[in-house]
C-alpha cells in the first residue's frame, strides 16, 4: 500500500520573481554539523560527519517551499541564504553558518 500523499504549496517569488524565504509565525529551524566519533558495534573507519537540518512543521514546510522555488526560478543563478541576521526567528545555527541555496548549473551541450 502506497503511503504517498499530495500537498498544495505556494512557492514564494518577490514581485520581480526573486524566490524568497517566508515562514509562517513560530516556525523555527536549527542547523547542527555533528561528527560522531564512535561508529556503531565497535566498526573502524571515518566518524560519520552530518549536517542535521532541524525544524518544526511550519519551519520544514518554510525551507521545502523555498527549496522548490529556487528549483523553479526563471533566472538559475537566483539563491537564497538563510541566517540568523535575518531570519533570527525562525533560524539558528550554533556555528553560525549560513544556509544558502541555490541550482547547480547545467551541464554545457
């Protein structure tokens, strides 16, 4: 049985078509790098590095609404970044980092 379900999202675009990051009052997002120093079962090898993206609902729904319309933008060089200068309500990153998001160019035929 598939567990796939639909939901209708309203990308944010500025009124020159700039995407933007807009979230809902009392969303929150938390970025976290973590290196685990210990692997599981007593396995050698590298700590596992990880980037944690953390959030409430209206956070999450915020940054995959914002994620999409980078995706969609008109203009591929369009990227955002999300920091605490900015967006202290609702984002935090104890290392300071910025969240930026952007397109990847395409690859010349």
């Amino acid at each position: 049985m598939s567990q796939d379900r639909s939901i209708q999202v309203v990308l944010p675009y500025s009124k020159y078509g700039c995407p933007q990051f807009k979230a809902a009052e009392g969303a929150k997002l938390v970025l976290e790098l973590s290196i685990s120093g210990a692997l599981p079962g007593g396995m050698e090898g590298k700590p596992m590095r990880q980037v944690l993206i953390l959030g409430n609902r209206e956070g999450l729904k915020a940054l995959g609404a914002a994620i999409l319309a980078i995706a969609e933008a008109i203009d591929p060089d369009h990227h955002l970044h999300i920091d605490e200068e900015v967006f202290g309500h609702v984002y935090h990153c104890e290392d300071k980092l910025t969240l930026t998001i952007g397109l990847t160019p395409e690859p010349r035929r």
